[in-house]
C-alpha cells in the first residue's frame, strides 16, 4: 500500500501595495513599494513613535489614527491593525473585540502592558498576537508576516464552502449539515474551514498549527479539536487521518 504525502498549497499572492496615508497630522509621504506592501492602520494615541515611518520605510501604507473610535470606521479599508491597548476615548480591549466581531481583518496588539493576564486577555477579546514594548523592529515585521500568512488559509474570498450535506457560511461563520445548524467554537470553525477550502490535500498538523494556532500550542490540540469536530458533525468519515502526515477532508 503506498503511502500518502502531504500536498503543497498554492502561495497565496499579496495584495498590490498603495501610496502611503497618515490622518490626525502625521505627513503622508511616499515610499518605495516593498514586493510584500499592505495597507496598515496604526491605533495609537502617539503617532510620533517610531513605529510608523519604520512601517513607511519597508513600503507599507500606513493610516494612523489616534482614537478607539476612529479605528472603529478606519479599519475596513485595513489589511492589518496594529492596536495600543492605551487610547483616550475607549478601551482598546473593546475596540478589539468590536473589530473582531463584525471582520476578519488581522490585529496585532502593541502594548507596553506586559503582564501575562493582559495578554491572555487580549488574545481572548480576538487578537491574533500580543507584542509588548519596548520590541525590536524585525520581530515585530516577522510576527505581522506569521499573522498575515495564517490569515491567508482561511477562505476569505470564497463566500461559502459546499461539500455534500456539509455548508460552510464563511461570512457568518454558520456551519449546517443537512441543513440543520452544527454549534462549533472559533477554532473549530477555523480548522473545518482549512480542510474544507483544500478538499483532497493533506494537510499535515505542524501547518494546521501554524496556520490556526500560530505554533504556540502542540499537536494534541489539533487531534483534540478533530475529535471534537467528528463529534459534532456526527460521524468520523468528516475528517480524514493520514496516519504520519496529517488529516483532510473526507467525503459523505
């Protein structure tokens, strides 16, 4: 019996980068286009710190806003937000979670708050990472290209997934099997979605722990969630193990 290897995903391509845009008096200056250029909504109430003419430097398009609610408006026009948890009119915890529940756009939190319960609690209000200050320049730019690729697996431009009895609402994150809705938590949303926006790949863990986990958890989080998941869709045929490799979606 031959044995299964994993499949390469397509790269997903970068969107075409933008002239640079600062609001709340910062200049707005051009830069040189970097390969890999997104647009950036920076949310900190001081935009004179070095952060974002370092953001200019490696060609992004930056917004920066001073203001919780100003972010609020701002940020559907964004491919990234970097929010300070420190603003003048709301909590920046808040503001996260008013972002996170209307869209999928990534956001790294910046802080100077350093203690392990503030991080725990801006990742529970829908952060995809928590970066402290003071931090070095080429941690940050990595940890916004980890987010940006994990972000990238999920089917953002596919409206919706059908396999079988089995619909996938991406926009409304609603799963139903034969047309009778299945309850899942965000990370098993997460998971389905990957397998499902893959049909036929192998997908080994290490990737999915990468790409909805971000690496900072083991593989038995990924089989606990894949038991979890055949649980609520009601048979293990739904997800596949590739024994030594990793899982995909089955066919019912």
């Amino acid at each position: 019996m031959s044995q299964m290897t994993a499949q390469v995903l397509p790269e997903v391509r970068t969107p075409a980068p933008h002239p640079v845009q600062l609001v709340d008096g910062v200049p707005a200056v051009a830069p040189t286009a970097a390969p890999t250029a997104r647009r950036i909504l920076v949310v900190d109430p001081d935009l004179g710190d070095p952060l974002v003419p370092q953001l200019r430097r490696h060609g992004h398009e930056v917004i920066g806003v001073t203001q919780g609610s100003a972010a609020l408006e701002a940020h559907g026009d964004a491919d990234l937000v970097l929010l300070a948890l420190e603003l003048p009119d709301l909590d920046g915890l808040e503001v996260c979670r008013t972002i996170r529940s209307v869209s999928r756009v990534p956001v790294i939190i910046v802080t100077a708050r350093q203690s392990e319960l503030d991080c725990v609690l801006g990742l529970q209000a829908g952060a995809d990472d928590y970066v402290t200050k003071p931090y070095g320049l080429r941690e940050l730019m990595a940890r916004i290209e980890a987010v940006v690729r994990r972000t990238q697996w999920q089917p953002t431009v596919t409206e919706e997934i059908r396999h079988g009895s089995l619909h996938i609402d991406v926009n409304s994150r609603r799963v139903t099997l034969d047309d009778v809705e299945v309850s899942l938590t965000r990370k098993e949303f997460d998971l389905l979605c990957v397998l499902a926006a893959h049909p036929g790949t192998v997908i080994p863990r290490k990737q999915l722990l990468r790409h909805v986990w971000g690496d900072s958890w083991s593989r038995r989080t990924v089989d606990t969630h894949v038991s979890s998941l055949r649980g609520k869709l009601g048979d293990s045929g739904w997800i596949v193990t590739v024994r030594g490799v990793g899982f995909k979606l089955g066919h019912q």
